[in-house]
C-alpha cells in the first residue's frame, strides 16, 4: 500500500527514506523480537517515521535474509510517495511522514 501523494523531491526524499530503512532492516534482525522503529529529521522540520518487523518464527539469519528480499519489493513499489507499507508473509515495513507509533 502506498500513500496516493507524491513528495515534491523524490530523489533527495528517496534517499531519507532508503537511510532510514535501510538502518531499521539491519537493526531488526539483531533484537530478540525481530522487530524496530526510528524517526529521522527532514529538511522542514517534518519528520520521517518507520517501522521493521518479521515474524519470531523466523531464525535470525533469515529474518535478514526474509527483510532484505522484500525491502528490494517495497522500494520498487512506494519510492517517491510520502509514505507506503508493505505486509508480508514474514516481514512487514512502513514509512510515514506523520507518526504512526511512539518511537
């Protein structure tokens, strides 16, 4: 799913985004509950929100593996909107510009 708006900047936001889950995919495997959030600052004091989680029946390793695959999808499909989410079998990802969890 994907926000319906287009950022003004989808290069520079692009890359905001990329950072920031890049990070979260990473982290996520690393705690016990396969799960993570972050926050990043924009340029206009707006700020970017995200969330990484897989299923605990997931090894570690293949929970990075399992993230890695699917953030290759979710990057193709979301890119350039000013927030998406995607819901898989094992991991699901989410960015927003508004906050969605407590971080």
């Amino acid at each position: 799913m994907r926000n319906l708006n287009n950022v003004s900047d989808p290069e520079a936001f692009n890359g905001k985004v990329r950072g920031l889950l890049t990070g979260l995919v990473e982290e996520a495997y690393t705690v016990p509950k396969l799960y993570t959030t972050g926050e990043m600052g924009l340029e206009d004091k707006t700020k970017l929100y995200g969330l990484v989680q897989c299923t605990r029946d997931l090894s570690r390793p293949s929970a990075r593996s399992v993230s890695r695959a699917q953030w290759a999808s979710f990057r193709a499909v979301v890119m350039g909107r000013k927030g998406g989410r995607v819901v898989g079998k094992s991991c699901n990802f989410r960015y927003e510009i508004y906050p969605f969890i407590n971080v």
